[in-house]
C-alpha cells in the first residue's frame, strides 16, 4: 500500500536564500510524523509546500496517490490543515466555520448536518456551537482549527504546533485528540516546538536544520545518533577545564542553560569524563529533544 | 490561462457565496448605506446645490440639476462600492481576519480567492444599485426626478462589469498598501478625484479632464447611464465602458495574483 503522504527531493529559495535544501518526508495511515527543528530551520515552508501553499522549486509531493503539483485541487480533498495561527472565520459562529469550510471541498462532505454535530460533540464545541470564535479559550479555538481541518474527512492532517500558547491542561486535552486521530487511521504531520508533545505523540521524527533533513527515525534513536547517550550537567563554573576536555575530543562549545553546562557525550566519553575530571560534582541524565534543539542551534 | 478560468471554477463562487451570507446575515444594516446615500446625495446636491443651479444643459436641451446627477449617482455608487469593498473588506479579510489564509488551506486556490473578491464587489455594486435605483424611482414616481425609470434593469448588467474592473482596481492597492492607514493614499490620491471629476455630479469640460476622462471606465459609466436613463448617446461610452472594464480585469487580475502571491504565501 502507498503512503498517504510521499514526498521527494523538496527544494525551496524564498528571497534568494534556499531554505529547505533537498528534504524527504513520508507518512503512513495511523502514523503521527513529527517535524522538529529550531526556528529558521524550513519547518513552515517544508510543511506549507506539502499542504499545497507553496510550489516546491524541485522535488515531487504525492497525497494519497495523487501528485500535488498535477492535480491540487484533488490531492487537497485528502488534506486537512490546522495553521499555527488562528485562521478561523470571525464573520461566523463556531457551528457556522465548520459548514462554511465544509463548502471550500468538492465533492462535498456527505452528511454535512451529522458530521458537523459529530465533531462539535467529539471536540466539547457543542455549548459553544452559536458563539463567535473570538469568545472561546485558546485551547477551545485549537479544537475549532482541528475540527476544521477535519470537517471533510480527510486522510492526511497536518498540525503546525497546535497546542503553542495553550495551558498544560488544554494541551494535554489536545494531545488526546489527536491521539485518537491516529487511531482512527489519519495519518498526521504535526510540527512542535514542545519536546514532551514529539516525544509522547510522534511515532516517528524528522529533524530539520539548515533547510536539511539532519535526523530521522524514532525519538531515542534520533536522539542517540545527534546529541549522545548522555547528558552531563556540570556548573559553568568549571567551562574553561570543560572547553579544553570538549576541543580535545574534537568538540565545540557546550550548550551553557541558567548557569550550568549541558555536555552531550557517548558511553566511552563518559567514562574518560570521569577519569579527567575525578573531583568534580556533576550530573548524569538521559538526553532530551531539548538538547538536540540546544546542539542544533549551537552548530553552524 | 488558469488564472482566467478560475473565474468560473466552482472555488470562485464559493468565495462569493462566503460573502453573500455574511452580507445577508447583516441585512438590515447593509441595506441602509445605499438607501440614505442617494436621498443624502439628491437632498445635498439636487435641492442644495440645485437650488443655485436650477438647470443646466445636457446634449443641446436644457434639464434639471437633479435629473442630471441622478445617473451620475448610480454610476458613483457602482465605483465607489465596488473599490471599497476591495480596498477596505478586502484588506480586512487578508490581513486582519485571515479569511483568505483559512480559505487557502481548502481546494481554495489564491486565484479563486481573487476572483472571488472581484466577482463578490462586482455583486455587491449591483445589489447597491439596486437599491439606489428604487431610492430614484421613488424621487422619479413624486416629480423630482425626470428618467425613463423603465430602462433601470437595463443599468445592472453594466453595473456588474464596471463594478468588477473597479475591484481589479482597488484589489491592487490591497495587494500594495502595508497597513490599512496607508489606504489613504489610494482614496484620496485616486479614488475621491476620480469619483468627483468624471462628469458624475457635475459636468466638466477643461480640455486636461476631457483628455483623462477619455480613458475613465468612471466617466464612460455615468454618461452611459445619463444616455439611457435621461437620452443621448449611449453605444460609444457602453464600448468604452466595457473595453475599459476588460481591460483593467485582464492587466490587473494577473498582476494582483503576482503581487499577492507575494505577500499572502510568501512566495
């Protein structure tokens, strides 16, 4: 069986500069694809070119079998979109949105009527269904753009960091829901700047830096491959005797948060870690997406 | 040519459809600008002014001042309903509500969106026209009008036409204008001068005007109106109308696509 999503070679220039440089990116049925990267890094334009926004300069998109840049108009009917911002239809009532989108599609949803009152109803809209958009909570305008997104049934979601802004309570609510997307055979892309949201939601990653694919796979083994088996955290204090030990084994400058440095390192480094530096106190941890973001943004 | 086509692919007309809800959703409130403009108009200019100018002559015969604007009125509604509403709705819609950018995450594609704003101003002209046209025939049906208030349906599909290359206008500054405070420049650069110096309230004959209003789909409107509604000619300035119209949607359609594929996508 086909991808839902398959797509090849992407090349972007935007004002001269090429910002996605060659990216690969494929998403299965019941698969949530996480797309990470520090800001600048072509995360939006990536995503933006594989819903249909932007024209690829080079590279070939297929939704659901169909190739985007032969037939848009078809390839969309399988897409869904919840933009980062707020994109909903302030002239209308938050029943009203998902009907008004219901009739940007064709074919149109069949059983518009029952399939409105069931996501108002899935989504908690439904004391909510008669007011304007702008009087809801963030989290409940996240679920309006989700339910949006989903009005004509689509195969393929993209989520561009859909819980940004949002109380832990509301994220965790949305985080439920696009789990349940998953399970019902969706095929998601979904792109954070929260490490827990990739690590929890994500079966597999796509890292992007520089406009490149840099690491793909799950969150343990992009994680071992780009920052290490682990973390020590050591005070700044101690960054000139750290440096001299980092430039030794061929490494730069260590990633220095709130006064403490965050040394990335392998199993055997570790342990010449500690044969250097005998009296030191430090601390050991597993590695976060965090850490890959710090390296990322750190390297040139 | 896609960008030609999409004006009758199935997108536009939901983009249209979109607005026409809106629009009647708030009836009662749309429907008053062009039901008190015309009698504010006719009072302010027909009994104000006209009261000063009493007649004045139109095509060798002499008529009153009030018969003499009325088309003119209806053409100035045309243009200006139809730039506004692809100036400021338009504006409004793209950069502050985000309609567009909800619209473009669907089968909606930027030239549908385009279209749909053109062909949606160029609708809602005629519906303002409508409006203003029973105003008139009801100043017609008391005696302080003089017009073949018969031939007033004839006026509509007119109306639709310009309408919609006065959008192609107004879309175009939407499309160039960074903040909704520099749509002044528009308005009071082009379209005041323009709706006041095309013979709509009064006529003009200074040599540099009648050079201008020669290539102004404005100007061509309202005497097209005048020659239907009160006589005189009618097909030179129905062609003009029409050649000009055709001609502001085929150069400024393409260029506003460019333009807002710019700044809309980024691209």
């Amino acid at each position: 069986m086909s991808a839902l999503l398959d797509a090849r070679g992407l090349v972007k220039h935007l004002g001269g500069r090429r910002v996605v440089d060659r990216v690969d990116l494929v998403c299965e049925t019941r698969q949530i694809v996480g797309l990470l990267g520090p800001n600048g890094a072509g995360k939006t334009t990536t995503l933006r070119m594989l819903y249909g926004f932007l024209r690829p300069d080079d590279g070939r998109i297929l939704v659901d079998g169909v190739e985007l840049g032969r037939d848009l108009v078809r390839a969309k009917r399988s897409i869904g979109v919840c933009t980062q911002d707020d994109t909903f239809d302030g002239d209308f009532t938050v029943e009203q949105n998902l009907t008004v989108a219901a009739g940007y599609f064709r074919p149109r949803p069949s059983g518009l009527a029952g399939r409105v009152a069931e996501l108002l109803e899935r989504f908690d809209l439904a004391g909510y269904a008669r007011q304007k958009p702008e009087t809801l909570s963030g989290g409940y305008r996240r679920r309006l753009m989700i339910a949006r997104a989903l009005v004509h049934r689509p195969r393929l979601l993209f989520l561009d960091e859909p819980t940004t802004g949002l109380d832990p309570q509301a994220r965790m609510g949305v985080w439920d829901l696009v789990d349940g997307l998953r399970a019902e055979g969706l095929g998601v892309i979904l792109t954070t700047h929260y490490m827990d949201e990739a690590e929890r939601l994500s079966d597999a990653l796509t890292v992007l830096a520089h406009g490149r694919v840099v690491a793909r796979g799950s969150a343990k083994g992009v994680l071992g491959d780009l920052v290490g088996e682990h973390v020590v955290v050591v005070a700044a204090t101690n960054r000139d005797a750290i440096a001299v030990w980092l430039g030794a084994h061929g490494r730069g400058e260590p990633a220095s948060v709130l006064g403490a440095l965050h040394v990335p390192v392998s199993g055997e480094e570790l342990a010449e870690f500690a044969r250097a530096f005998p009296s030191l106190r430090y601390e050991v941890r597993v590695p976060t997406l965090d850490d890959l973001f710090l390296k990322l943004s750190l390297s040139p | 040519m896609s960008w030609l086509v999409a004006a009758v692919e199935w997108q536009s007309r939901a983009v249209v459809s979109r607005h026409l809800r809106v629009y009647l959703r708030n009836w009662h409130t749309a429907f008053l600008p062009p039901a008190l403009e015309p009698v504010t108009m006719l009072v302010a200019f027909g009994v104000g002014l006209g009261g000063y100018v009493a007649s004045l002559t139109w095509q060798g015969r002499p008529i009153e001042y009030m018969t003499y604007i009325a088309p003119g009125l209806l053409a100035y509604a045309t243009f200006m309903t139809a730039v506004f509403q692809s100036l400021f709705a338009a504006f409004i819609r793209m950069r502050y509500q985000r309609t567009w950018e909800g619209q473009l995450t669907t089968q909606v594609e930027l030239r549908h969106v385009v279209w749909g704003e053109v062909l949606w101003a160029g609708l809602l002209a005629t519906m303002y026209v409508v409006i203003v046209a029973a105003v008139l025939a009801g100043f017609d049906l008391t005696g302080l009008l003089h017009m073949r208030v018969g031939r007033l349906p004839l006026l509509l599909p007119l109306v639709f036409v310009a309408g919609c290359g006065f959008a192609a206008l107004g879309l175009c500054f939407t499309a160039l204008m960074p903040t909704i405070d520099h749509m002044n420049l528009p308005v009071f650069l082009l379209v005041l001068p323009m709706g006041l110096l095309s013979s709509t309230y009064f006529p003009l004959e200074h040599p540099v005007l009648v050079a201008l209003n020669a290539v102004n789909p404005l100007y061509h409107l309202a005497q097209c109106f005048r020659g239907i509604l009160i006589g005189g000619p009618v097909l030179g300035h129905l062609g003009a109308v029409v050649g000009l119209s055709v001609l502001l949607l085929a150069t400024l359609v393409p260029l506003n696509l460019r333009l807002l594929r710019r700044r809309v996508l980024g691209d």
